[in-house]
C-alpha cells in the first residue's frame, strides 16, 4: 500500500542518535525511511516526535496521543529498553505501558510497526539479555493481537558489531541507521535496495593499548556523565521536545518535502500546514 504519511514515537533511537549531521542535528532510521517514503509519494508528509533518554511511560503519555491524533498511514513505537536497561525496573509494568501505547495508537487507523532493539555485543548486553528478551516476548504478543508488523533487529549478527555502533556503545552509528531503514523498508513490502543484515568484513580486533584508551575515552565522555544523571534524577531529554513539536505551543506538525522529485534530507523540508 502507499504510505502518504509517517509518524515514529520513541526514544533516542527513533531521534537519530548517534547519526550525526554536521549542524550537530541527528537523522536516523525513521528520518531516512521517511524520505524514501517521499520519494515515492507525492505530498508525503511526516512527523517525528521522538526524544531522547524517555521511558515507556513517557512515551505513553506525552507522544502517543498527539501520533494517534495525527491519523497518519504509518506509524512505529520503539521504546522500553532505556527502562530495562535501568538497575530496578518492573519489566511486567513496562511491557503493560508499552501495550497500552500500542492500543492507542492502532486507534489512529494507520499501519504499526513495532521493533525488537538491536543490541551491541559485550557485557552490557548479556546482563540485560534476560529482560529484553522478556521485553521482546510482549512485543511479539501485542503486535499479533493487533495486527503490527515487528521488524527484529535483535536477532541481527551484523548490528550486534561493535562497529555498528557508536562511542557512546548505546546509540547505533550512520551505517546502524542506514541498515535499520532497510529493514523496515523492506517489511513493509518494499523492494529491497540492499542486504541490511549483511556482516560486516573481516578485520583483525584492535590491540589491548587501543582498546584501553577507547575504553577511557568511553568513561570519560560517556560513562561518567550518564551515572551523573542517573544519581541527580536527570535525563538526557529533560526539556526537550520532538524535532517536529512545537516548543511553544507543545503541539505535533507535520513536514514535507519542497521538491517532491528530490526530497533529499528531512533537516531540508518544510512545515506542511498550519
């Protein structure tokens, strides 16, 4: 079917963190799925309301509502794993909240498309392995109950490379974004360009002096100011909005491409309506 409008709810991953521009903006999956979208639809509009650092229930409430709202064709919620990734967390809860986002916005009549997370091999991974799974499980359940297609990213050996990734080991790097836009590309029935989960070459690992000074490097930039935030109660989103919110009036809008033939970046389109 024709996509004529995109909606993605979430967390930093639907952000676009970490495929940065040089403004110092961020595009991602959902803002190149959407101008693909484009280009093979005339006045496509969408909307972005994801921020980072947010919680399921976060999501619940303050962008699942304005996405059903909005009616778009397509819609994608990704979110919970900033709370499984959390020292307490009460995965029944989360898998409850992410449902009843998932209930809200069917009612907004669009295809929904719910992803099981890729995950970046390493320690991190294998001690929360358990409660993403758990976290999976639902997503699978509620996608058939309410007809949602599930693009799985967790199964994928090639977004689990360390090289996929970004230096903050959290947020997957341009080539991660890329891949993850092929993937839902192609679940939504859509010709494929590429193999999304095709591995990587071979290369020799780094040597122990280099891994060691990235290792300090993540502490140092990345490691220590997120224990920082999780002691003092902040988020990395704490008084952000959605890239297409408006930061005065709180209010969702959609954005569009100038010149349909070439929509090129979505940093480039333009607010469509009032």
């Amino acid at each position: 079917m024709p996509y004529n409008s995109f909606v993605a709810v979430g967390d930093s991953f639907t952000e676009g963190m970490s495929d940065g521009l040089p403004d110092g903006s961020y595009r991602g999956w959902a803002d190149l799925l959407a101008a693909r979208l484009a280009a093979r639809t005339p006045d496509f509009r969408y909307a972005n309301l994801a921020v980072r650092g947010k919680l399921i229930g976060q999501i619940l409430d303050d962008q699942c509502g304005p996405a059903a709202a909005m009616g778009a064709d397509l819609v994608t919620l990704v979110g919970g794993l900033n709370d499984v990734l959390r020292p307490k967390c009460d995965v029944a809860q989360v898998c409850a909240q992410l449902e009843t986002a998932a209930e809200l916005l069917v009612k907004g009549g669009g295809r929904l498309v719910l992803m099981r997370s890729p995950g970046r091999q390493g320690p991190v991974l294998e001690r929360f392995r358990p409660r993403m799974e758990q976290l999976f499980a639902r997503i699978d359940e509620i996608a058939a109950r309410h007809g949602a297609l599930v693009v799985d990213l967790y199964a994928s050996k090639a977004l689990a490379d360390p090289r996929m990734w970004a230096d903050d080991r959290l947020h997957l790097n341009a080539e991660g974004h890329n891949r993850v836009a092929e993937a839902v590309w192609q679940a939504l029935g859509l010709p494929a360009e590429s193999d999304w989960d095709a591995p990587l070459p071979a290369a020799a690992p780094p040597g122990w002096r280099a891994r060691r000074t990235a290792d300090l490097r993540f502490a140092r930039e990345h490691l220590v100011p997120w224990i920082g935030r999780r002691l003092s109660g902040r988020s990395s989103g704490d008084g952000r909005k959605g890239a297409h919110v408006s930061p005065e009036l709180g209010t969702a809008f959609w954005v569009g491409p100038a010149d349909h033939t070439a929509p090129g970046p979505v940093t480039g389109w333009g607010r469509v309506g009032s």
